[in-house]
C-alpha cells in the first residue's frame, strides 16, 4: 500500500511541475532571446511537416508569364519588403524586431516548392508573426507572388529598381 502512495505522490509532483512553470514567470518571453535546441528543432519539425501535409494537393500553375510575374511584384512591394528585404532593401523595424526572424526569399524560394509557398503565403504561420493573406487575397494574387518570388534568386538590385519604376502607378487593391 506503502508503494502506491510513494507512485501517486510522484504522479501528483509530475503534473504539478509544468503547471508551476507555468504560473513562475521564469520563461523568458522576450522576442529578444532564441529558442533553446529543442524548442526550435520541435516547432520546426511541427512547421515543417504541417506545410508539407497540408500543401501535398495544391497544383502550381504555370508560373513563367511576364505578366503575372510584374503583377506578384506589385504585391510583394506593398506587403512582404517591410518583412523580408528585396534585391537592395533591407527589412525595416519591424521585421528587424521580428522573432523568429523573417528569411530571406531568395534563400527559401530555392528550397520550397511552388505549392508550399502558396499555402504559407494563403494562411501564414502561427506563432511568428507571418500574416495569413488568404482573408484579402485571390488565389490567383497569391500565385501571382509565387511567380515573382521565383524570379527573386536571380534578381539584381538593377533588375529590382526597374520593376519599380515601371509599375509605380500600379497598386496593391
Ligand atoms: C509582419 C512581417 C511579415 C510580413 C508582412 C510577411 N512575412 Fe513572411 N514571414 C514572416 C516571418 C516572421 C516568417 C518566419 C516564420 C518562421 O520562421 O516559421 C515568415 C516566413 C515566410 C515564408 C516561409 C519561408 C521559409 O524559409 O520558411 C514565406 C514563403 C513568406 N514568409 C512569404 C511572405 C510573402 C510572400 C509575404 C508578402 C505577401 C510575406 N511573407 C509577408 C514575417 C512576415
């Protein structure tokens, strides 16, 4: 009988513990500090088989078409450069302030496909401060950005400033 109570109390200590870590204040909650190892290597191992799952039915359309790509730029101009930088600009406040901290198109767009950036851009990250655009866009908007994000590896700043100076009338509705 001795036993049981010994396992019990253990139990009732178990459960206690993260209800008091909880309750201390002694996470630190600050944008300022990294994650630890394993808190970052779980909620990217979360994220990134939840994109893959959800994005595994959504076909890409054709996105080599000089129209659709100046179209995506448009967008990308008004929503995503305060964030992410573009070929020349650097993130503003926010996105320096950010945590975690906005990538790199550039950089991503050569390592996830079409169909997945598609599904971040329409319903965003929880947790990181990646708005889900899905509420105020088309889907053909979204794929439009998809298009323009492609051609962001290879963009030079030159590149970049012309597509600027050929759709400054053009906005975001
Ligand atoms: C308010 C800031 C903010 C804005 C605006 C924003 N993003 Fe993000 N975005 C983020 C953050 C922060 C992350 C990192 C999420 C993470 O680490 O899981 C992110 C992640 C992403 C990713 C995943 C990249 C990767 O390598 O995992 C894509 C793709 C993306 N954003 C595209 C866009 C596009 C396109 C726009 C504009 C339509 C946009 N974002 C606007 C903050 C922003």
């Amino acid at each position: 009988m001795k036993r049981y109570w010994k396992i019990f109390l253990a139990l009732i200590i178990i459960c206690a513990l993260p209800i008091l870590f909880l309750y201390s204040g002694i996470y630190n909650i600050s944008a300022m500090e990294p994650h630890n190892k394993l808190t970052f290597w779980i909620i990217n191992t979360l994220k990134d088989n939840s994109i893959e799952h959800r994005a595994k039915n959504i076909k890409a359309p054709n996105l080599i078409d000089s129209s659709l790509i100046k179209l995506g730029f448009v967008h990308y101009r008004e929503m995503c450069v305060g964030c992410h930088g573009a070929p020349g600009i650097s993130r503003d406040e926010i996105g320096q302030g950010l945590y975690p901290e906005p990538p790199d198109l550039a950089k991503s767009v050569k390592e996830i496909p079409p169909p997945q950036l598609f599904w971040i851009i329409k319903n965003g990250i929880k947790m990181t401060g990646m708005p889900a655009f899905g509420r105020t866009h088309s889907d053909d908007r979204i794929w439009a950005i998809v298009a323009f994000m492609k051609q962001l590896p290879s963009m030079t700043k030159e590149q970049y400033e012309t597509l600027n100076n050929s759709t400054k009338n053009q906005d975001d509705e």
